[in-house]
C-alpha cells in the first residue's frame, strides 16, 4: 500500500474509531454519554475540579456553546453545578456536584473493564508508541490550527 493510500485510509479510520467508540461507550453508562463523561474527566483534571466553560472548550477542542450545552444537560442530571463568576458575570464556572462524584465511583469497575477490552491485545510497547504518535498528532494539529485560523 502507498503512502497516500495509507494516510487517506488512517485519516478516515480514525473517524470510524471514534464514531464507533462513541456508540458503544455511550451503552456503558445510561446517565451520561461518551462526551459528558469526557468533559467531567476534563474538569476533574482542573485545579480544585473547577473551570469556565471557556477553559473546558479549549480543553476538549470544542466551540463553548457545545460545551455549555452539555454543561447544561449534566447540571439538569443533578452532576454539575454551573456558576457566573463573582469576578465577571460573563464567566460561566463549572464545578461537579456530590451526587456526581457517587455516580462516577459507582461505574468505576465498569470503566475498569470497558478499558481492558478495548486495550486487548495491545503490549505495553505498543501503548507506548500509540501515545508518542497521537502526541505528535495533537502537535500537528495545533499548527494546524494556527496555520488554517489565520487564513480565515
């Protein structure tokens, strides 16, 4: 296979990857989605588990409205608490809730297990060289990023 069949076919798997994680991640958890899960581990990785919405967006390289949008699914479920800042009353700060911290403890052994069926069959090498390549991947992309928003 050459080397731009090979690109065009990762480039395209990679979507298909994700998409269909999506989908069976999303059947691990009735309460909360593959993405919701994301955002709450993202805020979790904060200083003290707090984060504008602004931040969480940056974070998980997505538009703010989409983050408020699930920010406000998961506040409706009970799992986060959504405040204007004190400082600035356009600042929107995000914060998880006890009853979120239960919920995630309670599906501890579930995600256990999800990740070990998903890592099947992968040596400890291989994880190893998996994350070097998608870090260099992440690096491509924020020049990207900066390449393709000042053309615009």
């Amino acid at each position: 296979m050459d080397t731009h069949i090979m690109q065009a076919h990762l480039f395209g798997s990679l979507f298909l990857l994700a998409n269909h994680l999506q989908l069976v991640g999303d059947r691990l958890d009735e309460a909360i989605t593959t993405k919701q899960w994301l955002l709450l581990a993202v805020l979790f990785k904060q200083p003290n588990a707090k984060a504008t919405l602004s931040e969480l967006a940056s974070h998980l390289g997505s538009s703010r409205q989409n983050v408020k949008k699930m920010a406000s699914i998961l506040e409706e479920k009970g799992f986060l608490s959504l405040r204007q800042s004190e400082q600035d009353r356009r600042v929107v700060e995000l914060s998880p809730t006890e009853a979120c911290l239960v919920h995630l403890r309670g599906r501890e052994e579930a995600e256990r297990e999800f990740l070990h069926f998903f890592y099947k069959g992968f040596s400890d090498e291989e994880l190893k060289t998996l994350v070097q390549l998608l870090d260099r991947w992440h690096g491509n992309l924020s020049e990207m990023e900066s390449k393709y928003a000042k053309e615009q």
